[in-house]
C-alpha cells in the first residue's frame, strides 16, 4: 500500500507540474516496458512460500510456482517501477547544468559533478544518434554488410 501510494504522489505531481507533461515522463519509462514483465516471471518462479500452483521437474530440479512468489514479485517490480518513475521525473525535469550546480552545491567535487552533467547530456544525445541509424536501417538507406569499401568499388566502375 506504501508503494502504490508513493507512486500515485508521484504521478500525481508529474501531472500537475508545468514543465513536464504526462506522456514525456511515462516515454521516459518505455525502457520498463520489457523489463517488469522479466522481473515477475523469473522472480515469480525464485521467491517460495505459500500454496504451489504449478510444479515443473527440470532436470534435477523441481521448479515451482507460488502465491508467495507471485505476490514478492509484483512487490519487487513495484518498487522498481516507482523507483524509476521518480529517476525519470528527475531526469526530465532537471537540466545538466542546473543538475551539476546542485551537486557542487551539496559537496560533490567538481570532477565528479561534471562527470555526471557530462552523462546526463550524452545519453540523450547517443538515444537520438541510434534512433537516426536505426531509422537508416529500416528504410534501407544503410547496410551495415557493404560499407565504405562497396561504396569505393561501386564509384570505381
């Protein structure tokens, strides 16, 4: 109930924040989209306890599914989830500079705040390069098997 409440506090003030709108934040978790659904698969199966609802022999192992298991790994995917719902809120909200500036301000030293102002303005900057060359690729404007030297060959002709 902690969590869900965390997490509806969050939400709720990503929504009434002026600069930040509610799709940008929840674009910036799309990364999660594949991720929980692991995390409750495998951890539904590794955490025990309570009634078994499946049990599968695997070799020499007897893999087995509980409500236990079921209920820790929607916990643990919970507290992922509102874990990085607040990293997102913070890393859509807040500047590199401004982000760098606090950390000095807090007792960080310089290097390692521009260390860190530095990564939060490449990330961005490699998704948009990937995405580009991704884009590239699925329109056909790029081949990764015929680079520059088929291109030499081709204008050699």
């Amino acid at each position: 109930p902690a969590l869900l409440a965390i997490g509806a506090l969050i939400t709720a003030f990503v929504v009434a924040g002026r600069d930040l709108g509610f799709r940008q934040w929840i674009g910036a978790l799309s990364p999660f989209k594949y991720l929980i659904p692991l995390i409750l698969a495998i951890n539904s199966v590794f955490y025990g306890g309570g009634e078994v609802l499946v049990a599968v022999p695997l070799g020499g192992f007897r893999v087995t599914l509980t409500v236990g298991g079921i209920v820790t790994s929607i916990l643990i995917a919970l507290r992922l989830l509102v874990l990085a719902a607040a990293a997102a809120w913070f890393g859509v909200t807040t500047g590199a500079t401004e982000f760098e500036r606090g950390l000095s301000v807090v007792g960080v030293p310089w290097r390692l705040a521009f260390v860190g102002s530095l990564t939060l303005r490449l990330v961005p900057e490699m998704r948009g390069r990937f995405r580009n060359i991704e884009d590239a690729r699925v329109l056909g404007a790029t081949s990764f098997r015929c680079g520059a030297l088929m291109l030499g060959v081709v204008a050699a002709r």
